[in-house]
C-alpha cells in the first residue's frame, strides 16, 4: 500500500543481533498486554538511539502505550485467557488501518485502497454469517484430530501468518506438536514428514498465492497426504479436490487479500479450541504460560 520497505523482526532476536537502527527509522511495537518485556527492552533500545516509536496494544495505560511516542490502542476488549484470539485479529485491522492512513495521498492506491475500507464495514456481517457453522463443523473435525500426535499448516504471502498463529494456538492451549510452514519451502525438508496419517492444513483462499498452493495441494496429495483445506466459500476447484481424494474443506467467505487472513484464522482458533476441550486441557490456562511474559531470559 505505501512501497516502503519493511522489516519484521522478533523483539527478543532483535536485541541479541544489537540490530541497527537509525534516527530516520519508524518502529511499531505489537504487544497485546503491552507489558512483555522483551518488546519493552526493544523499545528502549530504539528510542536510545532516536527512532520514533509507535505502539499497538490492547491495554490502556500499559507500558508499552506510555512508553511508545504514540500509537494505537486496539479496543479489542479484555481477554482472560492466556492464548490471545481477538488481539489477534484485531492487530491485523490495526496494521492494515495505518497502511490505509499512509497511504491516502496516493492517487495510484486509492481504488483498492477505497476497496479495503468498504471490505473493512462489510467484515463483521461476514463473520457472523459463519461463525456458528463452523463451530459446529470444527468440533466434528476436532474429534477426528484430538488423538493426533502433529499437526502441519502449510500457507504463502499474507496467509503464513495464519499459519503461524493456527500451529501456535494448537501448541498452546491444544499440547500437540505443530509447526505453521511457508509452502515454498515444503520441498527443502517438511516434505519428508508427509504421510497418510500426518494431518495437514492447507490455507489455499483465492489471493494472489492462490495458484501456488493448488500446486502444493497436488504435491501432497501425490504423496497421499492426510489434506485438509481452508478454501474460499464456492470453490469447485478445492471441491473437485476433495471429491476425488477424500480431503476435508474448511470454506470461509472471500475478501479483499489484506484482510483474507482475519476471517481465515478464526475456524483454526475454533478447531484448536474444540481440541483442546476434548482432550481434557484447560483452555483459558495452558500449562507453563503466563497471559503476560514479563521476564526476559
């Protein structure tokens, strides 16, 4: 949206590499509690060295909202539980509303960017319209993957992230193994893992990546992969898929690519959740996890 370079970094990573950073730079702390102290310890570091220093959190008055030069405050809501679900969606619309900001006096942007605000009001009507159906379908497919011993999710572009964050949750609150993979790297080793009993999520919506991952799904079903996909609402192409190899769909409605993943993640929340239920953890309180990592190593 702003054709700036960017550069994503780990908090923690950061501050072991003593990653330079200049007077010029703009720095974007994401921090859900606003207190982790690794990202408290970045921010420091950055304004040390003159960087001005925006915050996203969801806590009013936390650390991070204070410390930050200014920021954004997500009004997600509260969340008891450790494992953060809505604080996670919720920074996606952050981030992307700041880009839309960026960018507004860009004549060359404005019809997609006019597209992205008018897919941001429609959001939520789109979410209710399936939240309740796949409830019901993630815990069917729940008692078909409680049992598993790991879990793969293979996605590309802006879906790696909902990749990471779906083996994130499974690994949280769920205690299976799981591992969210860039599917252009399946060949240089996950490849090696693929079976048919290894369960595999395959996020394959219509966006850019969209012809990529058919291939990917080919690949692994060659291999007589245990497929599951996460493909847009009316897909006959994934439908085809799943006909003629007895793959399961998971369908979500489409949207402009930015936003694709906010609605992509939440029936991968839901499935973790559904697992973990039926495998007698507690899900507000994962063993070993605090809600806010205050101490660094």
């Amino acid at each position: 949206m702003v054709d700036i370079p960017v550069v994503l970094e780990l908090a923690s990573d950061l501050l072991d590499r003593h990653c330079p950073i200049f007077r010029d730079d703009t720095c974007v702390f994401v921090s859900q509690s606003g207190e982790t102290a690794d990202t408290l310890r970045a921010l420091e570091y950055a304004k040390a060295r003159g960087a001005l220093c925006v915050g996203i959190t969801n806590t009013v008055g936390s650390a991070i909202s204070r410390a930050t030069h200014c920021g954004i405050h997500q009004n997600a809501g509260y969340e008891i539980g450790v494992a953060s679900t809505k604080a996670y969606t919720s920074q996606i619309i952050c981030i992307t509303m700041m880009a839309l900001a960026l960018a507004e006096d860009s004549i060359s942007k404005r019809e997609r960017r006019d597209e992205i605000i008018d897919e941001l009001g429609a959001l939520p009507e789109k979410m209710k319209g399936f939240l309740k159906k796949q409830d019901v379908s993630m815990k069917q497919l729940a008692h078909q993957l409680k049992d598993c011993n790991s879990l793969l999710f293979f996605a590309r572009g802006n879906n790696y992230a909902t990749a990471l964050e779906a083996a994130l949750k499974c690994k949280e609150v769920a205690l299976i193994h799981s591992e969210g993979i860039l599917a252009g790297e399946m060949k240089h080793g996950p490849l090696a893992l693929v079976d048919e009993h290894l369960p595999i999520v395959v996020v394959a919506t219509r966006d850019s990546m969209y012809k990529k991952m058919e291939s990917v799904i080919q690949q692994l079903l060659a291999r007589s992969a245990r497929l599951i996909i996460l493909c847009t609402e009316g897909d006959t192409n994934m439908k085809q898929y799943a006909a003629r190899n007895d793959c399961q769909l998971i369908e979500v409605p489409g949207t402009v690519e930015a936003l694709q993943p906010v609605l992509n993640i939440v029936p991968l929340q839901l499935l973790s959740y559904h697992i973990t239920v039926l495998r007698g953890h507690n899900v507000d309180q994962p063993r070993n996890l605090a809600k806010s990592v205050t101490v660094t190593d």
